[in-house]
C-alpha cells in the first residue's frame, strides 16, 4: 500500500501539481486530493489507485513499501529509470 506522504513525496521528487498528476493518471483532482488527504494508508477505490502508481512508475517514481528491500529498509519513494522517455513529465 502506499502512503499519502508517500503520495505527496512522489509529486515533489517530479515537482508536478496534483493536476499534472491527475492528467498523468487518467483520474480528477478531487481524486488526488482525497487521496492525499488520506491518514496512513491512502483509500480509495483500487482502480484509481492502480493508475496513480502506474503513473508515478511511468514517470519514475519508484514507491517502497514496508517490508521491500531498499537501503534504508524502510517506507519512502526514490527514483529508478523511467519505462519510456516520452512518459517523462516535462
């Protein structure tokens, strides 16, 4: 699962807007924003979700769960190569 500071750290790392992220997902602002504001866990209808971390994996963005190997063993985002150049935010 991901985090909603997950969330937010992943927007900052590609310096984009909640509306960059929205278009780059396919979903609504307010979806972004309710997901942002979420305690913990981000909630959510599962296929909003799923297309938010496929975007932030197109674009970069890899999200570290508990429990998932990474240097510092913790929870966090850092960035990997992008899957495809033309996915790149500008």
């Amino acid at each position: 699962m991901i985090t909603a500071l997950q969330l937010r750290a992943a927007r900052a790392l590609l310096d984009i807007d909640q509306k960059t992220l929205a278009e780059m997902a396919g979903v609504s602002v307010p979806t972004i924003q309710r997901m942002e504001a979420s305690r913990g866990n981000v909630r959510g209808v599962v296929d909003s979700l799923m297309k938010v971390i496929n975007a932030l994996n197109r674009a970069g963005v890899e999200l570290i769960s508990e429990r998932v190997r990474s240097d510092d063993g913790g929870r966090g985002v850092r960035f990997r190569h992008p899957d495809a150049l033309t996915d790149t935010p500008n």
